[in-house]
C-alpha cells in the first residue's frame, strides 16, 4: 500500500491579553516539570471509524503550577466529535485546552474523540500535542510535547450489494435488509449508507426486525438507543443529489423514549462535521414527543416548531405531542427558488397514509408582538431562506447526537424505509 504522511505541527502557548501565542517563559519564572502524555486508542484506524485520545498531563515539580495550558490541532481528515476533560475547559475551534492550576505531584486527563475520514484512508497521519505555563519556567523540555503515529487503512469491502432503488425518480433508498446486528455492513445496509460513525459506543445504532414492534413494511428497521452523554451515533449517505436540485424525502419514525426532553437532532442534512442546515428535531415526553425543523435562517426564523392553532390564538399555540410507540411518515421536500435559496416543505401522515401536518403547522417558535407566522404564511409572503454552502444540502444522515443532559435510559426510537426521489412526494 502506498502510504502518505500528512503531519501537523503544535506549539506551545502562553496566555496573553491577545491570546495565545507561541513563546518562551521568561528566564525569570519559577522552575518546574510538566510532562504529558497523548495516547490514542489504537495504532491503526479504518477509515470512516472513530477513534480516542486521552491526553494526561502530570506536575512532577515541587509546587503547584498555575496556568497550565495545551494545545493540539487535528490535521486534515480527523475531525473533532466530542470531549470531556477532568479539568479546565476545552475550545475545540482552536484546540486549546485550559487547565488552569495542577497541584504537585497531580494529574489532570482530556480525552478527545475524532473521526478518521475516509478521505485519508491509506494514508499514515502524525500529530502530537503540547504542555506549558506562560508564568513557570519547565526545567525539563523533552516532556512537554508528545507525538502519535496512525495509519489510517481502507475499509473493508461489503460482500453486501446496496440495495437499489426500486421506484422510478428515487435515487436513494434503504431499508436495512442486509443484514441484522450491530456491525457496520447491518447498519450502513450492506453500504448503501457510506458514512459511518459509532462513536464511543458501537451499540448505538442497530438493526433489528420489525415485526415484534409493528413495522410491516419490510423485514427490518434501524434502532437508535439513547445510552448516555457522547453515545452518539450516525450513517450519513453524502452527494445524495446534484447540486441546487429540488428533491423530496421520506422516512417512517417511531419513538419509544421518553426522558431525553431537551431537543435534538434524529435527522438532518450534514449529520456529522458542518452545521448542520436542516434538522429534524425531537423531544421526549411521557406524554409524547414534540416536533421541530431547523433552517438555515437567521433570528428570529431559524425554528420552527409543530404546534396546533386549533382553538387558540395566534400569539400560543399549544404544542403538539405525538404518541409514543407509535408509527409516522415523514415526509419533506427541498425546494430550490434559486441556486442559492431554498423552502422547506414538512409533511406528517399517521402509518396508514391520512396527512396529519403540513407547513400550515409548524409555528415560529419566537413570539413576535403581531403573532407567530407559519411556514406556510412565511413562504406566502414571499419568504425563503438562504445556503451560503450548497454542498452541505447533498449529505444526509440520520442517528443520535448524544447529547447532555441524558438519564442513560437505554430507550429506543426507530427508523424504516428511508428514501430520496427528485421526481415528486414518494408517499407510501
């Protein structure tokens, strides 16, 4: 295999009233020893999988040292995922971490999820990560960076043929009938999805058979577990459509959570890296779980949430909760005004077909003095909204962000027969 190596070089910081800067203690500054110690989860990652770093840094001096900082970057093609540190803060836009004082004798821990796309799959990526105090003078230099070596190899290729799409005008589809289980052949659907992100968890995303939780409408369906903060999990199927093309799609959901009641995402174009530009969004109750879009908007019409004007006025519109333990399908289309605007046309049908929302239903969720506009009466008035990135309205991905604050519950929602056309409403 032909390898590249791609590197990318770390410095070491002081704080300073402009920020962080690469320079020297001055010679005046109380000695001591910082040593840190960067250690990845394995050696050698395929590409499109995740991996951990663990940075620990240890005060080997006399005395307690104060403001303590890192600095790491990743290199092209290992994109940040999540993080949790023992102390301090993390910045992850500038990959500095701040730890502020370690006792002697003390040790302070980060670990840093990335994912290894499979842009550099074959390639070998070096990188590292570095320790100072801009007030201490480190007596002992060679302990202060650290360095890793990873081979990214290429994925293992699925005996699985994608399953292609069946109706005239779809140009994607998945049912999950490749296989069932945890493993990536079973959740990408014998490729068909060709992003994969386990996360920290493998057992995140799933696929399981249908029939003991009413599905019908082919063998299997995707399950999503909520298992704990940073249990996320995603596939993603990039370059789905060709740029600036008007397109519709469909999914049938199911939620059986119930405790997750902040919201977040289940769905969305550009699940992983980006900002994300659509989002279907999704809070759990006992009594339900409430429904929400995210556009590409700016305040107060980035939100727009499915609430009931039956009975009401405008200004408060009761939510809507639908029910758990049940089965929707959702559909939506990507209209494109222009090459670089858009509307975005919801759908909800009960499991039978009968359309229970629309646009008419989705309400700003900010509350104006002259009352909340819809969707609907938005676009009528001639409204639409802007994507300063096409590219990011061709990627598609569905899972789980998880995200805090998260009771662990190990509850489950389900995903079946996903689909994209360019040719109209797909509909049953």
């Amino acid at each position: 295999m032909h390898t590249l190596v791609r590197t990318f070089l770390v410095g070491v910081l002081v704080a300073s009233a402009s920020g962080c800067e690469g320079v020297v203690a001055p010679i005046t500054a109380p000695p001591t020893d910082l040593r840190i110690v960067l250690t990845p989860s394995t050696s050698t990652v395929v590409a499109g999988d995740t991996l951990r770093f663990t940075i620990r840094v240890t005060n080997l001096g006399s005395s307690q040292v104060t403001d303590v900082y890192v600095k790491d970057s990743l290199p092209a093609g290992l994109r940040y995922g999540a993080h949790t540190v023992s102390q301090g803060s993390y910045l992850r836009e500038t990959g500095v971490w701040t730890l502020g004082s370690v006792p002697r004798d003390s040790s302070r821990v980060m670990t840093l999820l990335v994912y290894a796309d499979t842009s550099i799959r074959g390639t070998t990526v070096r990188g590292g990560a570095a320790v100072f105090s801009p007030v201490f003078r480190d007596t002992i230099a060679m302990n202060d960076t650290a360095t890793f070596r990873l081979d990214v190899t290429p994925p293992a290729q699925s005996t699985l043929a994608p399953p292609q799409p069946a109706t005239p005008g779809l140009v994607f589809a998945s049912s999950w009938n490749a296989a069932t289980g945890n493993s990536q052949a079973a959740v990408t659907d014998g490729g068909a999805w060709n992003d994969y992100y386990p996360c920290m968890r493998s057992d995140v995303l799933s696929v399981v058979s249908g029939a003991s939780l009413g599905w019908t409408r082919s063998p299997n369906i995707l399950r999503v577990r909520e298992i704990g903060n940073l249990a996320c999990g995603a596939v993603q199927r990039t370059q789905v459509v060709p740029v600036s093309t008007t397109h519709w799609g469909r999914m049938y959901f199911r939620n059986d959570e119930t405790t997750q009641s902040s919201s977040f995402h289940n769905f969305s174009y550009r699940f992983v890296g980006n900002i994300q530009l659509v989002w279907f969004n999704r809070r759990a109750t006992a009594q339900g779980f409430e429904l929400d879009v995210r556009l590409p908007g700016t305040y107060p019409f980035n939100i727009w949430r499915l609430q009931s004007a039956a009975g009401t006025n405008a200004l408060n519109p009761p939510l809507v909760h639908l029910q758990n333990g049940t089965w929707y399908r959702y559909e939506w289309q990507i209209e494109y005004i222009s090459a670089g605007r858009i509307r975005f046309w919801p759908r909800m049908y009960s499991n039978t077909g009968v359309l229970l929302y629309d646009a008419s239903n989705f309400y700003q969720v900010d509350t104006p003095n002259s009352g909340r506009a819809t969707l609907a009466s938005w676009y009528a008035a001639g409204n639409s909204f802007a994507v300063s990135d096409l590219q990011l309205i061709r990627d598609i991905g569905i899972g789980n962000e998880g995200r805090a604050p998260d009771t662990r519950p190990g509850q489950s929602w389900y995903i079946g027969n996903f689909a994209i056309s360019t040719s109209g409403w797909i509909g049953q």
